[in-house]
C-alpha cells in the first residue's frame, strides 16, 4: 500500500452548509491508488457532503483538495434522483454522462451483467425495487469506468444474494473504491483503510487496516485518553486540595500555593479532549392505537412480480393486534410494492379493520414532506398535540434544537430516517408498515429500533434484507413471497 501514488488529497480543508453550520473543520488525509477505504461517522457527521467535496458538488470555505491529473470520478448515490424516476433503463444510463455515448447497449448490458440485474431498456425506473434500484446506481457508477468509485451506503435495500455479489465485485477490483456503509460485515471483507469523521470535532480520523482493525483501534485510543485523564485529574485534585491548605497559610506557603496554581492549569491543559462515542438514540416505544379489535388486516390476494410481470397469488392472511408478520422473498418480487397498495388501501385483496391507523415508513421516505421543516413535519401529524411533547420525541432520536428547525429535504438520509420514527410514536398507529427500517440508520440505533418494534402491540408487516436485525424482532409469520 505505502508503495502506491496519493490518488486523493485533502489539506486543511473546512466545509459548513449554510451559514454557523459546520461540518469538517481543518481536515487533512490522503487516499492512495487502488485503496478500498471506509468512510464511517455518526448520522449527520457529513459523510455524503465528503462525497459532494471530492465529486466537486460542494466547493470547501478554505483549504485544497487534490485529486490526481485525469483521474476520474463517478458515484453511487443512496437513491436515485427524483428527476431520475420515470426515466426508462436507457436515458438513466444516458444520464450518467455529459455528453452523447454512440452505441451504449452493449455498455449498458455488460454492467447490468456486473451487477447481476437483468431488464429490458425500455423499462421505467420509478418500477424497479428498492434492491434493484441499488442495483441500477452502482450499474450508473461502473458504467462510467472511473478511476475512483464513490459508494454511499451500497448495500441498502439489496438481499443477501446482492450483497455477495457486490462483496465479491470490490475485493476483485482493482479501482480505487471510497464506501460510506453501515454494514460492518460487508465492510470488514474489503477494506484496507479507515476515514473517521467525528461529529463532535469536525475533524477526520485516518486508521490502517481493515473494518474491525479500526474500531479496535479507536476503542485502545479512547481508552488510553481516559486513563490519562484519569490520572491527570486524581492529580489536578490533590493539588487543589493542597492549594487551598497553603493558601490560608502565610509568606513563603502562599507563594508555593501560587506556583502550583498554574500547575494546576497546565495539567488541565494536558487532558485529552477523549474522542466521544457515538449518540445512540434513546429506547422508545410505538404506541399502538387503543381501540384496536378483531382482524386489522387480512390478505386473501398478493401480485407477485416474474420475469418483470406481475402474477396473482392466492394467500391468507389474519393480522391481529400483537401479531406480526415478516415479509420475504428477493430483490424485485414486488415486496415495496405490496406495502404501498396495502398502505394505500388499493391492494384489491385486502381488508382493513374500521378506523385502524396506518404507521407507513417508506424506504425512500417519500412519506415526509421534504419541504417542511422537521418540527412542522411532527407536528402534521397531530396538530393538537403539545409542542412540548414534540420536542421531547425529537430529542429522543437526536433531532436537537438545531435540526428541528432543519428543512426535512436538506438532513442526511439518516437523519430522515430518524423523522420518520418519531412520527410513527406520535402517530400511535393501529398497522406499522415498515419497508426496510435500518437503511441509512447508524448501526448503534438498530438493537434500540429492534427493541421498540418487538414490544409494539399493534399489527406490523415488516420487510427487511438484514438477518442480524430481523433476529432481534419479534416475528409471529413469515409470508415468503417466492414461495
């Protein structure tokens, strides 16, 4: 590795969005040729604004960033743009250049081959899968041939047999590969090096080795800083407590009191400003709607999608109160499509229990109004409800006083996620729907969201690629859409 030219250079480089909103401050590190580097850090941290920096999105208030003469960059978004979604396979591919490409088939067929994701050229991509659309903007990446590839968050919405596909495609590349993840298994089979951004200083962090090699790394640091600490401050106390003897006393005692004054000040300097952890969410609970009786939901239709064409299946279904179902089956089979007919109450085989609340949180958030601020997005929900309480939900999941105030369209994908949440526990529904909660969520709110949705005494359909987490929620039913 020491061997290979700096492809990627920051020096000293500052960014905040907006005016006092600071995200990196005087921050240095290097990224060598042919490396795969995880970036990681706390939702909100900035690590897609370091993507925005490194493509040329975002210009920094001050400092440089050097990428290597003719080195070329492209980037898989978390989501596909919104201008992108009716878009048909062919122009999204058109789309990731600046100008005409003459004869794109062939490109276009050999990295859907890459990808593993075969459909015709004339299909829309708003009709794709969440996992397939993760599919397509890491085809629209690849397609470009860069020299350095920027991934954020990849492995979101993709199934198990995605996420080896795309293991296996990163530890065989030789390009320069920069990933944002918070699938700590998916990143410890290729990284090689770690960028960490911290929340709270502003500053990035630059570790060697793999995924976990870091994370021991920085848990020896922190404790090492805290000893220091530690015995700094049992001897900064010793001193106060001899200060405050020597200081009643007269002539020579007092002077001495004075010399060990400003001791006393450059241990205080000396104490390490300890890297501190991540925030992790407080637990919270979902209330369910009280006068819930009989069936909220049953089934007795589902489409399910093959070979791009939907076919109806016959299946029954009860939900009751405290009952939940867990829906599986791969990507592309039509899993995000019948839990937004079933929230939207058009799937024509269902039936819905009289007055049941619907809780929906969709992947690609399009349930929040991107143009509210995220108080005024909680306080839709119920308008009479207390700006007090309000406040306190948000807080919970770290929207600060800072962020509340923050447009929904301008937080991290993470941070959105975090709003959809506190809007499911003011909204008390009778049927949560969820569409693959844990996507751009920070690994350390998962077991908290596990917990929460395991002690919901509703109804709830949850569809999640993520098996660790599914393991921590309570699953009555299984309805395995392949089957």
């Amino acid at each position: 590795m020491s061997g290979r030219n700096v492809i990627l250079r920051f020096e000293e480089v500052s960014f905040e969005h907006g005016h006092n909103k600071p995200i990196l401050r005087d921050v240095s590190f290097t990224v060598r040729t042919g490396a795969k580097t995880t970036v990681m850090g706390q939702n909100g941290a900035g690590k897609s604004t370091l993507f925005g920096l490194i493509t040329g999105e975002y210009k920094p208030e001050s400092g440089n960033i050097h990428i290597s003469e003719r080195a070329s960059i492209a980037i898989a978004r978390q989501v596909i743009k919104r201008s992108e979604l009716d878009l048909t396979v062919r122009a999204f591919f058109e789309n990731c250049f600046e100008e005409k490409v003459y004869d794109i088939e062939p490109k276009i067929a050999k990295v859907l081959d890459v990808v593993n994701l075969h459909a015709p050229l004339d299909r829309i991509v708003r009709s794709f899968s969440g996992g397939q659309q993760a599919r397509l903007l890491l085809a629209g990446a690849l397609i470009q041939d860069p020299d350095i590839l920027l991934l954020d968050e990849p492995t979101n919405n993709l199934d198990k047999a995605g996420i080896a596909h795309l293991t296996q495609f990163l530890i065989d590349s030789q390009k320069t590969c920069v990933t944002i993840s918070h699938d700590a298994d998916f990143l410890n089979s290729f990284t090689d090096g770690v960028l960490y951004l911290d929340l709270h200083t502003l500053a990035v962090e630059q570790y060697a080795g793999n995924y976990f090699d870091a994370l021991r790394d920085i848990t020896a640091r922190v404790e090492r800083e805290n000893r220091k600490n530690a015995q700094l401050a049992k001897k900064i106390q010793e001193n106060k407590d001899k200060v405050n003897y020597f200081a009643q006393k007269g002539g020579n005692m007092r002077k001495l009191a004075a010399r060990m004054r400003v001791e006393i000040e450059e241990m205080e300097e000396d104490k390490v400003d300890v890297r501190r952890e991540d925030k992790t969410i407080r637990p919270f609970v979902i209330p369910a709607q009280e006068d819930l009786s009989g069936d909220v939901l049953t089934l007795s239709t589902v489409a399910v999608v093959k070979n791009h064409k939907p076919k109806e299946k016959k299946v029954h279904v009860a939900l009751r109160k405290n009952k939940h179902l867990l829906l599986s089956g791969p990507n592309g089979i039509g899993k995000s499509t019948l839990l937004e007919s079933i929230a939207r109450g058009t799937n024509k085989g269902m039936k819905l229990g009289k007055g049941v609340r619907i809780g929906y949180y969709r992947q690609d958030f399009s349930m929040l109004n991107f143009e509210h601020t995220v108080y005024d997005e909680l306080k839709a929900v119920l308008p009479r409800e207390d700006e007090e309480k309000i406040r306190a939900t948000a807080s919970g999941f770290l929207l600060n006083s800072e962020v509340i105030r923050t447009r929904v369209g301008d937080l991290s994908e993470g941070q959105k996620g975090l709003v959809a949440l506190a809007r499911l526990v003011l909204l008390r529904p009778g049927l949560l729907i969820l569409d693959e909660p844990t996507n751009h969520i920070n690994f350390r709110h998962i077991p908290v969201i596990a917990k929460a949705l395991g002690e919901y005494r509703g109804a709830m359909i949850l569809v999640s690629h993520v098996p660790e987490f599914v393991r921590q929620v309570r699953i009555d039913e299984v309805l395995d859409l392949e089957q």
